[in-house]
C-alpha cells in the first residue's frame, strides 16, 4: 500500500473514534444527513476541530458532502461497514491508543518492570467498545444458543458492565442471571446498569476473581455459565486447567458453559488479515499476554473437567464459542489448594 | 478502503514509528537482512513486543521473512517507500498520537479552555521527525537555492536543533550562522549540538521570540534569512505582516528571505491527498491554528515589506520556498511599536 494511503488510513481511524464518540456516526446512521453547522451547534463543538475530522472521513469516502451551503453530509460508500465496525476502531484508538503509541517503550526491558502494561489501556472505552462490536457480533449468536438450553439461573464470568446478563434478561423474563467481575468499578457500573434497568430482581452482581472464585452460595444455583474474552487472561495453561477445575467445583450445577474467546491466526498467508485480528495480538504481545491458538484450547480442553460438545464461530474473527459440557462425575481436586480462595 | 485495510493500515503506522524508534528500520536499510533474534539480543528488547510489531509490518509488505530458523527479514516491496516516509509517521504517532486519540476531547469548548493544545504534542519527537523528513525532502531544495547566493552570514529564524546552519556551515566552510528559537529547550539543544559539532566559532545559537524580535547587534550583520515551517504561526494575517516588517528592521542588511511553509491543500478533488497533508491540517485545527493558503500567502506578501522574486517547491506537498527580497527603500514604521521589543 502506498504511504500516503498508510498514513492516511491512519488518520481516517482516528477521525473514526473521534466522530464515534461524538455521537456524529450514530446521528448519520439514523438520519441519513447531517447539517454540520446544526450538529456542531446543537453539541456546541469547536468547529474547526469537527470540520477537520469530518474532512479525513469524506477523503476516506466514509461521508460524502451533498450541500455546501449549508454543509450537508450524507453516508459515503464506506460508511456502512465503517458504522458495523466503530466499536474496532474506538477499541484502537481510545482502548490501546497510548499503548501503540509508545510500543518501542514496551519493548524495553527496564521499562518493563517499572510500569503494569495494563495501565497503559483505557478499560473504560475498551469496555464501550465491547459493548458495540458484540452487539452486531457476539449477541446474535449468543441468544441463538441460549435459546436451545433449559435452565432458570445464568451465570456470566467476567460480566462488566452486565450489559451481556441484562440484554438476556430482558429477552428471557422467566429467568435470574448472575454477573461475576473482579474489577471494583465494573461491579459498580454493572450494579448501576441493572437497577436502571428494573432487573434487581433477577439479577445478582459479584465482586469476585473468576480465576479463583470464593464460595458464594448463588455460584451453587447457575445452570448455565457464559464466559465472553476472558479465557486468554487464565493462562498459561497450567493455571487455566486449575481456573477450569476451579470453576467446575463452584458451580456444581452448571450443564452447558458458553466459553468464548478469540484465539490466535494462523501464520502469515500473505492475505490481509481481517478487521480487529492484527491488534489484539499486537496488544496483548505488548502487554505480555500470550494468546493461544485454536489447537492449543482444542489441547487443553481435551485435559480439562469439561468437554467440548460444540464449536459455533462468531462474527469476529478467530473467535469462537465453545460450547462446553462437564465431564461425569466431579474429579476428585488434584492440588489441595482447588477448594481454598484468595490465593 | 474496507475497514480491514483501514484498521490494519493504522497498526502499520504505529509499527513503523515503534520500529523506527528502536533503530530496526535504519538497521534493515543499511544491512538489507536482519536477523531478528540478534537484534533482539544486541538491543536487549523484549521479543514478543519486537515480533508482533515486525508481523504487523510483515502483513503490510514492509518487510519480508527470508529464513525463518533463525527468523531472518529482508526488505518488502514497500520497504523504501516506508523507510524515505517515516519521519512523517514519527510526526504523526510520536509527536501527535496523543492529541489525535483524544481529538473528541478537542472538539469540546469546555476542555479547551482549560487546556493549552500545544501541550497534547510531543516537540522532542516532531523535532526528530522534522529533521528525518526535512533531510529527505527540504535539505537538498535549500542546499542548491543557497549555493546560488552570496553571503557571509546568514541567519535562521526559528532554528530548532540548528540541524539545518550545522549542515549549511559544514558545506559552506568560509560562512557563518545565527541561529534564533524562542524555545528555551531547543537553544540548549541547538548549543550543544553547535558545540559537538566544533562550530562554535562558526555559529552563534540566540534565544529571542522570532515574532517579536529584540535588537540583537547580530541581526544586523545577517545577509541572508531562512524560516522553515515556521509561518503560520504568525498569523492571522495583520500580526503575519506586522512581523514581517519588525524583521525587515531587525535585518537591514538582509537581500535574501528564504521563507518556507507549508500551505493549505485545495479542496477535495476525489484523489487520495499525499502523506502528511492530512495531518497537518487536522492537528492544525486542534490546536485551534489558522493555514493559510497559497493565495492567503501570495495575497499577503503583495501588502508586505518583503517582495515575492521566486517560489521553489519542496518535496513536502503543498510546501514552497518563498525566495523574498526586500522592497526599497525600507518603509516607515507603520505603527509605533514595531522598533520597541518585549511587547
């Protein structure tokens, strides 16, 4: 690709999670046009600034100008896909940006060990990110299984913003869910979600670690588990078999458990890797995280207290539900640290 | 562009940046193959952050494996085209990534308030990158244009690290150069660099606000003037002109004015714009400063004090130098400060 294309690619990824944020794609996508100068108006935006970025996206073809006088924008023939995929974009930019910035400071040893790679990501736009790439990706194919399974308590490992629980209880009205999440302010935020959205009473919040969950006697009542991108975070693998086991023995009723993650590509094919792939194996290297490939869970699994009885692949890319079963009956823990928590 | 490019495309831009900063580009241009482990190893680098960074490049063609135990690259076919260009991803990732993460911040007159812009870039990285780009692009185009003319001393209004008077004083080894920054840090940068390169007695390095210039008994013995990419930053237009008549005072002996900039691109024609021009026109309407067209310039130098004899593109698009002569005979001070200095 030539370098102006790089650079203005870059440019146009930027203008992207700006316009994002600003509320400017959603308002295009629902209208169809934007007067610019009554956007910028209505928001009270600083008009050079939203001209400018609006300028790199009509480069790009993601609007295209039909008025000048006033500024009338409309949907280019890039918007449409750009639109399914913002949440991508604000993941790059706002989620990692700081992080790809600096990337030749992470390759630095000293540098290393002074600082916690995560702190240089922003969860908060990480998780607003999630949550709209998984609404066009991750849920359609999530309600499609849920619906095929029989149980009348959920439990979600790694919930968030219980956006995942809350969307289920709402299209599910006979049944309780539980969020699980081991970060203060997600339980804080997923709790806030839940009573503005009338579900106390069917939905529990926990603050726990999921990699080595305490004994809360509601773990004894979930039928059915879900886990979304938070596989990669038990290993290396030793640990994610103990996390698996873990997990096994809290929640003793669990028949199905949707474990989806995003694994690993394969080596270089000389394609153009899709949207999303590139950067989260980027920024997890970064972060010192490794990332399992597809055969490396297949392997694992085959060693673990649950079973694969399905594979269902989502809209993201090298990302899959695993559709696990427990194996019959409850293996017997291997270490004596299994049943303890806090370790 | 499908958004898999675009994504990918900004991954490529932050690679090359890192991998600019760590050397390895340099190190691929000069020895053709590298063999990643030994870089690794020589440099003391943390490998998986050094190889997803190299696979990202991979992907976009810039470099090329060749062996692979050990894993050794060679250029791709968009190796040189990347490695001429990448002081302009330097610029864009380094000196701006910040900023352009948080363009949305940008657009809200509140945060802007309580805000200085200019702070949100980083001036040590665009000085870097200014001097890689600049060596390419601007050096060769002012090299010969100087050569045409005679001179003694010759002064560089805005001289940064004073990279470009250390070049022009080696090769010109019977003439002297004043440098002038208004940037503390970049007079001690500029002296020590004048001092490491033994040209002391050759250059003197003043730190003075080129906008409003003091009477430095210098000034007066300059023959020639440069100012590189400095321009905009004296508009709007009146306090543009009215600098531009203080420095005529300020350098009475002055017959040449090599005045470069980088002006406004025309308005969209459909064609993707060259590197950098984006750029620098959104980051520009961040910080909220006006880029004055080709014609905003021409116009403007018909009302000054300075006459426009020549204009010489650069190889930076959008890029000219503006080769002034002074008008005779010097005009009366329109206003009564235009002699006073501290204003």
């Amino acid at each position: 690709m030539p370098t102006n294309s790089l650079f203005n690619s870059a440019l146009t990824t930027f203008a992207i999670s700006a316009t994002d944020e600003l509320g400017f794609l959603d308002e295009l996508h629902d209208a169809a046009k934007v007067d610019v100068q009554a956007f910028q108006d209505q928001r009270d935006l600083h008009g050079p600034s939203l001209q400018a970025l609006l300028e790199v996206l009509a480069h790009a073809g993601v609007v295209e100008p039909v008025g000048t006088n006033p500024v009338i924008l409309t949907a280019g023939p890039e918007f449409d896909e750009v639109w399914l995929n913002k949440g991508y974009f604000r993941w790059l930019v706002r989620g990692y940006g700081q992080m790809l910035s600096h990337a030749a400071d992470f390759c630095d040893p000293a540098f290393r060990a002074t600082t916690n790679p995560m702190a240089h990501r922003d969860g908060g736009n990480i998780a607003i990110a999630g949550k709209d790439y998984g609404g066009h990706f991750v849920d359609p194919v999530v309600e499609q299984l849920v619906d095929g399974l029989r149980f009348d308590v959920g439990i979600d490992l790694g919930c968030g913003s219980a956006n995942r629980i809350i969307r289920l209880a709402n299209r599910l009205p006979d049944k309780h869910f539980i969020g699980v999440d081991m970060d203060a302010g997600a339980v804080r935020v997923a709790r806030e979600a839940v009573a503005a959205a009338g579900l106390t009473d069917r939905i529990t919040v926990l603050h726990d670690d999921v990699r080595n969950p305490s004994d809360h006697p509601e773990y004894a009542t979930a039928e059915v588990a879900f886990s979304f991108f938070l596989g990669h975070d038990f290993w290396p693998r030793d640990n994610c078999l103990h996390t698996l086991t873990r997990l096994r023995h809290r929640l003793p009723k669990v028949t199905d458990f949707l474990f989806s993650d995003t694994y690993r590509s394969p080596a270089l094919d000389g394609g153009q890797p899709p949207v999303f792939t590139l950067g989260f194996e980027l920024t997890h290297a970064l972060m010192g995280q490794h990332v399992p490939t597809a055969n490396e869970w297949l392997d694992l699994l085959e060693d673990s207290v649950w079973k694969l009885c399905d594979r269902r692949p989502l809209g993201i890319a090298y990302s899959d539900i695993f559709h696990l079963v427990p194996r019959q009956p409850i293996p017997t823990p291997v270490t004596g640290d299994v049943m303890s928590s806090g370790r």
